[in-house]
C-alpha cells in the first residue's frame, strides 16, 4: 500500500453535536467517552475497521464528524441479531419502522405484562425459528426490546434466549422514525459493510493505514461484576488474552489501533507487556461512569483503559460544554 493512498481529514470539519445518534443502548456504550476517544482519532487512515460494533458510537462520531467521507468501514460483530438487525434496519427501514409503531402502541397501553409477552412469546420463538435470519418484524422487536429493556443489556440464558428484564422508564422513546431513516441512512452507504465474523478475522485484515476501534465486553473488575454474557459463550478471560495477540500483531502491521476496557489487573498486565510495547501500545487510565450495575449506589465514577499506538493526546482535559459526566475528566498516562 503505497502511502499517497491515506486521505486526509480537515479538523475543522468536527461537528461535536450527534446529527445521528446510536440506534441501541448498550451496556457499556462509548458516548460518554467520545471527548476522550477523539483525541486519538487518526488524522488520516485508509479504512475504519470496528470488530465489536455494539452500538457504534465511534462509528456514528467519525459518521457525523465526516471522517468516513470517501473511506471504507467494515462494522463486525459476532452477535447473529445485533448483526441481522442492523442489516434489516439498513435495507427495509421503513418496513422496521411499520413494525415498531403497533409495539410502541402496545407498550403504552399494556407496560410490564405487553414487555414479557412481546420477549416470552413471540421474539425468543421468533429468533429460534429464524435461525439467523432477520426479518423487519424481528428487528423492531429487538430495538422494541432494547429500549424498553433493563440499561440496554443484551443477555441471553444457557439456552441462548434473550432474558433481559424490563427496565424503569416512565415513557421511553421507542420509534422514532426519523432517527431510524437516519441510521438506515448512515449505514447505507455504498463503502460500508456490515459483517458478522470474529474479532480475530477482522483484525487479521487490519494493515499500515488501517484505523481499528476494539471495544471487547469488558473484562469484570469483580465476580458480581460481569456483564459479558453478549453471545451464549461468553466472553471471558482467554478471549480477552487472543484479542490482545490480534491487537499486537495488527499495531506491528502497521494499524493504529485504539482498545478500551475495564481497568481489571489482569487487562492492565497483559497490555503492559514487553511484546505489547515493542508494538508501540501504551495504556492510559481514564476516569469514566459506569451505569449498569444494578444498584444505583454502585454506579459512577470508575477507570477505564485506553489502550493504544496513536501519538499521545494533545489535550488533557475534555472541551467546555461536554455532555460527559464527570465534567472535570482528564486524561492521564501511567508510566510504566
């Protein structure tokens, strides 16, 4: 790859406002860190490659930024439904959005019981029967779900049925059909795949001037602690070592690589490792809130690791009127 192939991004061009938002909650959704992200964003890179494409927040930044104006993006995830439901959303919104209507109908007029009979009775039997294969009708249940459901968890049992209960919400937003056609919008554009595969697929493709954004179920920093049930396997601390070998061997390709994750020890040692540096990986603690445990007293303010070979950021503290909580955030290397 020749290096005149990199386009190059006008920094002025940054739009800090979300023109699309995420269609998903998800457990451990990156808006709030976007501030900190940003400062690691390439100037310039070939292709964005996201393995662990959840709710896309860094997808729809770089997307509302114009930072994918005439590149490559390939959206992978292992997740069969968070994959069929992007795709459906993506080629049929409007026949989505006709779905969702009639659910959100419902949810005002039937609330807890119209939430268990919508998970219990049609979408997991739905799902089994499908095999894979999304319809519109399944993907409005999923985001009917989603919004509806316990902080945007996606759970699923030993038998692989979703089992998420329902969340508090007093009148959660369930269709909004133009944020829906702006999704289907962003998605849809004719240089952007969205793929199912593994983590070590998609890096293995990752080369000089690509950009990859991993962002792994977080390793949990206690035993009461994990939230990582994303697929019916799991995902657990042997996967979390492979992906560190996919994101080393990637960096010595050439990739610029951004990962972030819990600050666990075990996370924490394996990125500090001497292979991991001579790929020119660096980890840097970044406070963050967390919202998904389910006692309330138990969520805030912890750290998170950014794991990266971007050059080292050249703001330590987030721009006025950030939407970020805490708002004093900084970011902070520990020097190994």
């Amino acid at each position: 790859m020749r290096r005149s192939a990199l386009i190059r991004v006008d920094p002025t061009t940054w739009n800090n406002h979300f023109r699309v938002r995420p269609l998903l909650k998800w457990a451990g959704g990156k808006r709030q860190l976007l501030p900190v992200l940003r400062q690691y964003y390439p100037d310039s890179f070939r292709r964005y490659i996201e393995p662990f494409f959840g709710s896309g927040a860094v997808f729809f930044d770089l997307y509302n930024g114009s930072r994918l104006t005439d590149r490559h993006a390939r959206l992978i995830d292992n997740n069969p439904d968070l994959v069929g439901c992007y795709r459906t959303l993506r080629d049929a919104p409007e026949a989505v959005i006709a779905a969702l209507e009639p659910l959100a109908e419902g949810h005002r007029a039937g609330g807890a019981q119209f939430f268990y009979d919508v998970r219990d009775s049609r979408f997991n039997p739905a799902r089994a029967a499908a095999r894979g294969i999304y319809t519109p009708e399944l993907a409005a249940m999923l985001i009917y779900l989603n919004r509806t459901g316990f902080n945007g968890l996606f759970r699923l049992n030993r038998r692989g049925e979703f089992n998420v209960p329902m969340g508090r919400y007093k009148n959660p937003r369930i269709c909004d059909a133009d944020h829906l056609r702006d999704v289907a919008g962003a998605l849809g554009g004719a240089r952007i795949s969205i793929e199912r595969g593994s983590f070590e697929q998609s890096l293995a493709d990752a080369a000089w001037g690509d950009f990859v954004y991993c962002d792994p179920p977080y390793a949990p920093l206690s035993r009461t602690a994990c939230f990582a049930q994303y697929t019916a396997g799991g995902f657990n601390m042997a996967d979390q070592q492979r992906l560190q070998q996919a994101v080393v061997a990637a960096a010595e390709r050439g990739a610029i690589v951004v990962v972030s994750n819990s600050s666990a020890r075990e996370i924490e040692e394996i990125y500090r490792s001497a292979e991991a540096r001579r790929a020119g990986l660096r980890v840097r603690r970044v406070p963050a809130r967390r919202a998904i445990n389910s006692r309330a007293s138990l969520r805030g303010p912890v750290d998170e690791l950014i794991i990266t070979n971007a050059p080292a950021a050249k703001l330590t503290m987030l721009p006025p009127r950030t939407r970020m909580a805490p708002a004093r955030l900084r970011v902070r290397e520990k020097r190994a």
